[in-house]
C-alpha cells in the first residue's frame, strides 16, 4: 500500500516511465469514492495505431497538463483512460 508517494519516489514521471515499458495493474479511488484496478500501459507496442482523419482540416488544440493526472491506455476496456495520481493507492507489475 502507498501513503505518502512522494516520499516513495512515486511521481506522475516515475509512472510514465515505468508505463512506457510495462504492463501495470493500478489500483485507485475514483471520483465517485469507489475502488477501482485497471491494467493499464503506455507502451506503444500494446496500443493499436491511432486513427487520424483525412477531413481534419485545423490543427490538434494544445491541452494543458494537469501533473496530477495521468491518461494511460487500459488494456481490458481497450480505451483511454485517466487516473488522479494521488488516488492511488497502489500498483503492482503485470505478469
């Protein structure tokens, strides 16, 4: 179980980092109070190829980071999905 993540060298970094290589199972608070695992990743070997559209006639929008956030793909739901990085409550490698 993580308290305190930055005193355990969990940071939104730290989580990229390892995501970009790994397959990880999170475990999180949701918005609405619920507990929740997810496998997620963020290697481009695990994601299918995004779709651009050949009509897209203006540039993508430059969004904003929020550092406490992090979108990560969940290889269940085979979709996007984001997380509130101090909601977690704890991670564990994929095996």
């Amino acid at each position: 179980m993580i308290t305190d993540k930055k005193e355990q060298g969990i940071t939104r970094t730290y989580l990229k980092d390892i995501l970009a290589e790994n397959v990880l199972t999170v475990e999180f608070v949701k918005k609405d109070g619920t507990l929740r695992k997810m496998k997620c990743t963020l290697n481009p070997e695990l994601i299918p190829p995004k779709i651009i559209k050949e009509d897209a006639k203006e540039p993508p929008k430059k969004k904003t980071v929020n550092e406490n956030v992090l979108a990560v793909y969940d290889l269940e739901a085979k979709s996007w999905r984001s997380f509130t990085i101090s909601k977690l409550k704890a991670f564990s490698f994929f095996i």
